[in-house]
C-alpha cells in the first residue's frame, strides 16, 4: 500500500504532466457535462492540463488498474474486483479521458453513475494521454516500437510540445512477416483488409505512430524521413461522421503520391503494449507496495 499523494506526485515528476496543456479538449465534452462533471473531479483538473489525478476518491492505494479507455465495461469489471475485496482502496490509470468506439469514431464520457460508483467504492482515476505518448522511454509509440524489434531509433511527429512518434530500423524483413508480426505483438488475430496498404517494397526503416497516429502530417513526416513502412494504431477511420469521410478523403489524395506500406492494428491494441508491458513492469520494480494490474478490452475493435 501506499499514500495517494505520493503516488500521484511520483506519476506527475515521472511523466511530466503539468508539461502537457490539454485543457482545450473540453471543448469536446457534451452540452452540460462539464457542470456535472465538476462534482466528481479532484481539486485543479478542470482548470489544469486534463492529465493527472481527475478523480480524487481514496487516500490509500494498494492496487493501480492500467487501462486504455474507461469503457463501460472495463469500469464494472474493475468496480465488481474492488467490491469483492473489500475496496480498501484502488487508482485507476488511464491513458484517455474518455472511451472510443473506433467503429464508430465516437467518444463517451464516463457516466454520472459511474462517476458516483468510483467515489463510493474509493477508486480514484489517473489521466496520462499525451504524457504517455510522449515520455522518452514509457511511450505507447516506444513500447511498439520495442516489441517490433526496432533498431537505432529516434522520435518523430510533434504532439503537445512532445514527439510521439518512434522510427527506427526492421533490416529487411519481408511485409508479411513483418505485418504478421505487428498482429501477434498486438494480440490480434489477423490484420484488418482495409487497415494495410502494401505498396511492394521490403521492410527496412519504419515509423511508429500508435492510436490514431495515421494523419497525413505524421505519414508526410515518415516518407520524407526515408520510411518505407509506417505502423499505427488506425489510419483508415471507418466512422460515418463528417470528420471520418473528410478524413478519408485527404488520405485517398495524399496515398497518390506517397510510397508507403501502412499498417493499422487497432487504436486500442496498440496503445496496449505501454500498459500491459512496460508500465505495468515500471511500477512493479519501483513502487513494489501496490499491486498493478492491466485490464484488457474484449474486442480490440468495438
């Protein structure tokens, strides 16, 4: 076990949140949401950056739930643990404020009742986004970039005052091996039709945007970098909105002139890796008094 204001203050100096100005985000938040919201939310969140303790909810935490998104059903499989033992006290750590259906492209913010179920039960919520895409060496870019095999590499692709993006050296390995590869890391079972784009040419210096990091600005960067070959997490938006058809619309242009083979995973499966690995081990190693545990989605594609 250990206080909730020494591990909260070991998280902010660790990932450098105060760094990190994501408050004009709210501007996404529903109509009214913000008022209800403001009930819930730890001293300073709301007028800070959007990263760091959100929910202030237990002074003591003897277990940290490493999660992607705060879906729905990953909140009631977390809740229903902490309730079965006691809920002596817990922090959730999440790499996003709120949850994503990459079906759909929407978003959706944690609901009031959930909100009141966490404060009951002594569970309190840690926002880690772009701090997290960008830290020097727990990186959800990095620890893609780790698993693949990646030498010599460097960072790319400016992101909230950050670099989010890991290129580095495959040494010739052929597509399919290498696209094979990307599915097994990511615990998927195969690779999506529509999400890889093989433009003939062997693997040989690849760059690594996970999540959403398929923009047009990020695959320009990696081509002009000598990239033969950029992963992430999703590049093709399959949402019906405006924003997803606009979307792809810009990507149908730029992929004319663009000599790239593009692989997407999922949004949630390849910003996993940071959580599941290399976090969950950091904390193991040096804040052996809790218990931390990562709570896998059931369809990396919802």
């Amino acid at each position: 076990m250990i206080s909730q204001a020494e591990l909260v203050e070991r998280l902010n100096k660790l990932f450098n949140v105060a760094d990190f100005d994501e408050s004009g985000d709210r501007r996404y938040f529903p109509a009214g949401y913000e008022s209800m919201i403001e009930r819930y939310l730890a001293e300073g969140f709301l007028s800070g950056t959007l990263n760091g303790l959100m929910l202030d909810n237990t002074a003591q935490v003897e277990r940290v739930y490493l999660i992607v998104f705060p879906a729905t059903q990953v909140l009631d499989r977390i809740i229903a643990k902490e309730v079965e033992r006691g809920a002596p006290g817990a922090l959730i750590f999440s790499h996003h404020l709120a949850d994503y259906q990459e079906s759909s492209g929407t978003y959706t913010y944690i609901a009031e009742a959930h909100l009141q179920e966490l404060r009951e039960h002594h569970i309190s919520l840690y926002i880690c986004h772009a701090p997290l895409d960008c830290h020097p060496h727990l990186s959800t870019s990095g620890a893609l970039a780790n698993a693949l095999k990646l030498k010599e590499q460097a960072r790319f692709a400016a992101y909230y005052g950050g670099l989010s993006g890991v290129y580095g050296n495959a040494n010739g390995v052929s597509f399919h091996d290498f696209a094979k590869r990307v599915a097994e890391i990511c615990g998927l079972p195969a690779l999506r039709y529509h999400a890889v784009r093989h433009n003939g040419r062997p693997i040989n210096k690849v760059a690594v945007v996970a999540g959403m990091g398929g923009t047009p600005d990020n695959l320009r960067e990696a081509a002009q970098l000598g990239c033969d070959t950029f992963v992430t997490g999703e590049w093709w938006l399959l949402g019906q909105g405006e924003f997803q058809a606009q979307s792809r619309e810009r990507m149908r242009e730029l992929l004319r002139e663009l000599d790239l083979n593009i692989i997407g995973s999922s949004h949630y499966a390849s910003e996993s890796l940071v959580l599941r690995d290399a976090l969950q081990q950091w904390l193991q190693e040096n804040i052996p008094s809790i218990d931390p545990i990562f709570m896998p989605e059931t369809d990396a594609w919802r």
